[in-house]
C-alpha cells in the first residue's frame, strides 16, 4: 500500500487543564449558580439543615426516659384498696408530738383569720378521717397539702396532718396495739396541693400510686361552707360519679359564719365557677403564692391517663370530655 492512500493519524489530545487546572470545590459551585439561583440554593441549605436537627432530637427525645428508670421502687404497698378518704390540710403544725400541744395557735403558722378558733376544727377533720378509715378496712386515709407557708420552711400541710393524726393515734387509750401498727399504714400524705381543686385531683392520683388502681369511692372531709365547692364544682371538673362521692362537713361553731359563707361565694365558688381548672388569672396566682419552695409535682408521669387532664386549662371553660378510669 502506498503513502499517499494511508489515513492521516491525528495526535491523541490531552486536556491537561483537568489535571493542573482549579480543583471543582465549592468555588466551582457557586461560578456555576447565577444570582438568581444563589438565594434558592441558600433556603434550600437551611431547610435540610433544619429538617436534620429536628430529626436528631426527636430520635433523642423518643429514646430518653421520662423518669430515672435507675430509681427503682418497692411493690404497691396498699393494694386492692378502693375508697379514698381526703383531708384538705388549711394551716402547718410545727411545734412538738404532744397532745396538749397541738391546741395551741403559737405551734402553728396560721392566716390571720384562722386564729382564735380554727385550729380545734382542723383537728375535728383529722379525728374524722381517722374514724372513717378505721370503719372500712378497704380505705386509704390521704392528708393533701403543699409547703404553703414560707414562715414554715419546707413543711407540708399534709406532713402536719399526718403528724397529729399519729399523736392522736399514739394517745388513743381505746385502740388495740394491733391498730396502732397497722392504721399509720393506711395514712399517707400528697404534698403538692396549692388549692381544693388539686387537693382533690392530686390525692387521687397519690391514691393510685400506692394502690395501683383508681377509687371507686371517694370521701372529703372539711369545712361545711365547702361542700359546695367540692361537691358541684371540683368534683364535676373531674367528671366523678356523683353516687361514688360523699362530702362530710365540720364548721367552727362561732358567729362568724355568715361573713365565713359569703367570704367563700366571693374568693372561691365563684371565681372557680367561672375557671374550673383553677388554672387563669386570680386563680393562677393563688396557686403561685402558695408555692414559695417551687415545688413541681409529676403526677402526669405516675398517673399518665390523667396527664390530659392535670394539664387542662381551656380558654373558654369547657369541660373536659377526654377519657378518664373512673368514666365508662
């Protein structure tokens, strides 16, 4: 074959630029986009940024405990009891176990209206309470109140309670030995309660965490001008069967009942008439005043089917129609 009819070869071209040129890092990306598309590419970056941390922390949230699962707790020590026996706790005791001792106002940090009188039906309450737990063997006796007072240091009105209840228990001639181990063992306290609505609210839930159940019964012990409140108001708030529900009124014999009565309508049926849940304006603060040491119940974590509903607080006053153990 001759020259002339061989196909002419090219030269093999390589593009060295790709070898010694700019590597394409995040320079080449942003030449790439034009002005208009440097915003787009902005948002785009912050949402998927956004998107990804939020999955992060709901993956955290999913997988941390609620309680400190490390913090074991002994088995239910008042179980198959069904009938709650609640004493609203008004003043704190601080003075010593003696009898003679709990009469006196000076061993007491008392409101000033409560002086000169009171302290003789808070003990009628708690005498009550114990004569009713000693008639049912299947009840819980349950003394409810917070560290109200800052004058009391971190003392609860339950704790007071349940302190003279074991002094008139201890200086009761007429029980049994028997009955003096084994009553203390059905009397407990809820240390949290601001106002009557908790005081309710949240004895039933201590109820269930001692039990493990809900009761079917529940009895309040307190001042007659009371009832009512219990009774229409922070019972209907709570939705319990008004046949399971007995309310055993004590009032100081004085002639001060008709103030004590209209003082009652005034600062507390009403204002809970018109915000059941205690959880607005006058109401709100009461419950902020009484609560000097911070205190933080977690009841929506030991009684979770009550979460909704230690968490309700509607702006129009509705009531609440969730689900409850005690509701079919």
């Amino acid at each position: 074959m001759s020259n002339n009819k061989r196909k002419t070869i090219l030269p093999l071209h390589i593009d060295t630029t790709s070898f010694t040129g700019p590597t394409q890092g995040n320079g080449y990306i942003w030449r790439r986009l034009n002005k208009r598309q440097v915003p787009i590419f902005i948002l785009l970056t912050i949402l998927f940024s956004s998107l990804l941390l939020n999955l992060i922390q709901h993956k955290y949230k999913r997988s941390a405990p609620l309680f400190n699962s490390l913090d074991s707790l002994p088995p239910l020590p008042l179980i198959e009891k069904h009938h709650a026996i609640i004493v609203a706790g008004h003043a704190i005791y601080t003075g010593p176990d003696q009898l003679q001792q709990t009469r006196l106002d000076s061993n007491w940090v008392l409101e000033s209206f409560q002086q000169g009188g009171q302290i003789h039906v808070f003990i009628e309450h708690i005498k009550k309470g114990i004569e009713l737990l000693k008639r049912d063997p299947n009840a819980v006796l349950i003394f409810s109140g917070g560290e109200t007072r800052p004058k009391a240091g971190p003392r609860s009105e339950a704790f007071s309670y349940w302190q003279i209840a074991k002094i008139l228990l201890d200086n009761d001639d007429n029980l049994t030995v028997k009955e003096k181990e084994t009553l203390p063992a059905r009397m407990i306290t809820e240390e949290f309660a601001k106002d009557s609505h908790e005081n309710l609210l949240f004895s039933i839930c201590r109820f269930s965490e001692m039990t493990g159940n809900y009761p079917n019964a529940i009895t309040v012990v307190g001042f007659e001008f009371k009832r009512q409140r219990f009774q229409d108001i922070h019972r209907y708030a709570i939705g319990y069967p008004l046949d399971q529900f007995e309310y055993i009124g004590i009032d100081p014999s004085d002639t001060e009942a008709p103030d004590r009565e209209r003082g009652e309508l005034l600062n507390s049926f009403k204002p809970f008439q018109k915000d059941l849940y205690g959880c607005h304006s006058v109401l709100k603060q009461k419950k902020k005043d009484r609560n000097p040491f911070r205190r933080r119940h977690a009841y929506a974590t030991s009684c979770p089917i009550l979460a909704p509903l230690l968490n309700y607080c509607p702006s129009n006053n509705a009531l609440y129609t969730g689900t409850l153990p005690w509701k079919p």
